[in-house]
C-alpha cells in the first residue's frame, strides 16, 4: 500500500500539466505539492454524491474525496488534525476568479459525516461547459453556493 | 533598528532632509472592506504618493514628451478618456478601451484581462509600450535625474535621490493607490444623506437582487466590483479572447474582468472594446441580446427580459454611482497646473 501510494505521488508530481490541458494544484501547508490532471483524477478512489443543484433537483456527482486529495498532498488530516493544525484552511480558487474558504475540520472524516469530493462527472457524464472539467461538490449545505465551478486551485494556509 | 538604519543612511549623505517619509493614511467606508493590497516594499507615504502624482501627469515620461498618464486617464471623466481606443505616442489606437482608475487599492490583477498581477507591474506596460508612452524606463530615469525637482522629490520619498526604474513605478503606484470613490450619490443613501427615488430605488433592487437583472452576482456589493473574469454574452465568437490569451485554456475563451461601476456615467463608452456609447445600450445588451457560446456564464444564461421601465431604473441607479467630489478632488489633479 505505502509503496503503491509513494509511486502514485511520484507520478503526480512528476506529472507537470502541459500549458493547455486543465488541472487542479494543491499548494501551501503541504508537504507535496499536487497538480492534478484529469487522467490522474481518473486514477483515484471515486466516489459518488448527490448534490441538490440551483434547479432545485438532486444530481449524482463522481470524483475524488477531498480528505483524498488532500492526504495525497501532505496535508494535516485525522489524527494530525489538531492543535495549531485546527487554524488551518483550505482556499479555493476557480478559473473565474470566484473564492471560497473551509477550515479544515470542516472537510476532514474525523470531525463530519459529510463528504465533499472533487466532482469529474455529473450522472455518469462529463461536467457541462462553464463548470468543468473539475467542480467541488459539498454536500448538505442549504445554498450551492461553495459548490463552486471550474476549480483549479486549492490552497492550504494557516489564518494568522 | 529602525534608527540604527537612519543613523547609518545619515552617515553616507543620502539622508532624507525632512526626516523620513510620513505614512499617508488612506480613508474609505468600511462597506468596503478591508482586502486591500499594499505590497510590504511599498507602503504609502506623504511623500510617495506626492510624487506619484507628479510623474502620473509628467509627459517627460514618454518618448516625445507629449503624453502622460493623465492622456488615457482624465479626472474629469473618472481617469478614463472618452474615447472607443486611446491614442499613443506613435498614433496607433490601443486594442482596447481605457479602464478607470478608481478604487484599485481592491484590485488584484490588472488590465481588462488580468494578466497584471500588482500595480507595480501593470505601471510597466503603458510606460514602456511603443503605442502608448513607448519609453523605456531607464530612459525615463534619465530624463527625471536631469530635470531640476525630480531628484529631491525621489530622495524625499524614498531616501536618495538616485532615480531607478523601480522607484518611478513604486511611486506611480503609490499615487494610484489614493483614487478612492467613496462619496457617490449611492454611498450618501448608504450613510442615509440621501433619499433615492423610487425609479432609483428600483433600480437598486433590480440591480443587487438574485431575483432581478443578477447584476449584483458579478458585480456585487457597494464596490460593485468583485475580482472575477466573466463572458457575459457579448459575441458568440469573441474577436478578442481575453483572458484565454493569458492562460491558454479553453475554458477562458472571451472572458474579460468584472470591471467597477463606480462612475460608470462617466466612462462611456463602454466594455473592453468600447463598443456601447450609452448605458440604455448596456442595459438592452444584458435583457435582449446576451450571445450564446460555450463560455457565456451560467449566470447570464435564460435571462428574463427586462421591461423599459426596469432598463430606466436600472440606468437611473447606475447614475447614481457618479462622485462629483472624486473628479474634482484637487489631491488628484493635475500639480503643474
């Protein structure tokens, strides 16, 4: 398992995305920086969750859980999730421009039931244009509004 | 440490004469927030931003001596210039239309496509771009090192009158940094000096409502003005790819930046190719002719049509964000005349 997850790190990180192609990048309190690709994505534990979208309707999303991604990164999940580590956040950014924030707890297995992916496929197909290639979906929240689109970076800091 | 520093600066002669520069304190409501960007190696100073004002309205800073900032960038008409595209040193027309200059003190990345990151990097294209000022900046330095006042001014603001590429922008952006529009009709209703009318009312409604024109999603709150890079339908085929052409993705293709609606009255005319000459045709572009295309925002898509009536109200708010004090503002204006 370690070998098999120090290889895939190797591989992500080697991986740098070419100037087109679309990828998301996991920086800042981290101990490996990510960039992310979609065929990378792809090779990932997926995950599927329901999302009640702006239509009002429940929509099936597929992705990569977010503690995933961030464990993958070196981030300070579970059991290192504590102390000075609780002041930690994650900011996204989207290709818009368009930001928002979650403290870390609120995103880790150990603190919530609710899991937030890093959302590929809507019903078994790609993202529609202007959300895609990679949107995070967070279950459970009364507005979509931190279901953001087009995601692209996801920052990692501590709130000074 | 501190003085141990002055002390030292005393000891080789490029001391300041006044002591050193004062910090210059800058005033907005606190509507606005406080995600401001003052980079740590340029903090405001009294004498910065004196300075800054001076080169903003120095043609000395451009190959002829003829044009200045102030050239593209009027006060009058909120630092912008009237026109469709501005006209440089060598007469080629800009490819895009003058942005105004206010409220930057929020602005991240600069340009209609956002591809400066900082005031002090955006100052470099005008200055040195062969259709707009078209000098270099070492030339600049030169020709500021020569002139009677300039040296003085750069020792006061930054301790040695050495004149440096790097201290002309620093003090550019300094000046830049104090264009605050805080005093519009709107912000009077906002500290409750001004009673709108109901059209205007209206207006702001339709305005900021999720359940009206859905301005507000991209050019929210009292700024009106939130950093985000948006089609919001102009063309079908963009001639111009905006912010793709920085980040060669795809999905960037005519995205342009959310610009302020501060003055906006002022500013016409409008968009980054200047292709509306009034906002009656802004207001009928987002309720009767937004284009499809794959990066249109979903925000802007199965609008609702406004009825006249709303298109009045809405233009009659947006006239409400003219600040008659910050075009006559004398901190602001032209120090040689």
């Amino acid at each position: 398992m370690k070998v098999y997850l120090i290889a895939l790190l190797a591989c992500f990180s080697l991986h740098q995305a070419s100037a087109q192609e679309a990828s998301l990048s996991v920086t800042g309190e981290v101990t490996h920086p990510l960039q992310l690709t979609a065929a990378g994505l792809s090779k990932m534990k997926r995950t599927t969750v329901a999302l009640k979208d702006r239509d009002g309707k429940e929509h099936k999303y597929t992705g990569v859980t977010i503690p995933e991604i961030l464990d993958l990164a070196g981030v300070t999940t579970g059991k290192q999730l504590r102390g000075e580590n609780l002041t930690k956040y994650m900011l996204v950014k989207c290709a818009d421009g368009y930001e928002v924030l979650f403290s870390l707890a609120e995103l880790d297995t150990s603190f919530t039931d609710r899991t937030a992916i890093l959302a590929d496929q809507l019903e078994g197909g790609p993202l529609p244009a202007g959300k895609g290639p990679f949107r995070l979906v967070v279950p459970g929240e009364k507005k979509p509004a931190r279901s953001s689109f087009q995601v692209t970076e996801f920052i990692i800091r501590f709130a000074k | 440490m501190v003085l141990l520093l002055i002390a030292c600066l005393a000891g080789t002669g490029s001391i300041w004469k006044q002591g050193p520069p004062r910090p210059y304190k800058v005033e907005y409501p606190s509507y606005f927030g406080n995600r401001i960007n003052i980079p740590e190696d340029n903090p405001l100073t009294e004498e910065g931003v004196r300075l800054g004002r001076m080169l903003f309205y120095e043609t000395a800073l451009s190959s002829g001596n003829r044009i200045s900032c102030a050239s593209c960038h009027k006060q009058e008409l909120a630092f912008t210039d009237g026109l469709q595209f501005s006209i440089g040193v060598d007469g080629t027309p800009t490819p895009r239309n003058s942005m105004s200059l206010a409220n930057l003190l929020w602005v991240r990345n600069f340009f209609w496509d956002g591809r400066a990151e900082g005031l002090e990097k955006q100052a470099e294209t005008p200055l040195t771009n062969p259709h707009e000022m078209g000098q270099a900046l070492a030339i600049s330095a030169q020709k500021l090192q020569q002139s009677p006042i300039y040296p003085a001014l750069f020792r006061d603001a930054f301790g040695s009158n050495v004149i440096t590429d790097n201290k002309i922008v620093k003090a550019l952006s300094q000046f830049e940094r104090t264009l605050i529009s805080s005093n519009s009709t709107y912000d009077q209703y906002l500290r409750g000096e001004y009673q709108p009318t109901a059209s205007e009312l209206n207006g702001i409604t339709l305005f900021f409502d999720p359940g009206g024109a859905g301005c507000g999603h991209c050019h929210g709150g009292p700024k009106t003005f939130s950093e985000l890079f948006h089609n919001n339908g102009l063309d079908s085929i963009p001639e111009d790819a905006g912010r793709k052409a920085i980040t060669g993705q795809e999905y960037d293709n005519g995205r342009f930046r959310v610009a302020t609606l501060r003055n906006i009255a002022l500013t016409a005319p409008y968009m980054h190719d200047g292709r509306f000459k009034t906002l009656e045709e802004v207001a009928d572009h987002y309720s009767d002719h937004i284009q499809a295309s794959a990066t249109l925002s979903p925000f802007l898509e199965n609008r609702q049509k406004l009825t006249m009536q709303e298109k009045k109200d809405l233009v009659a708010f947006l006239h409400l964000l003219t600040d008659s004090t910050f075009i006559t503002d004398k901190r602001f204006s032209n120090p040689f005349k």
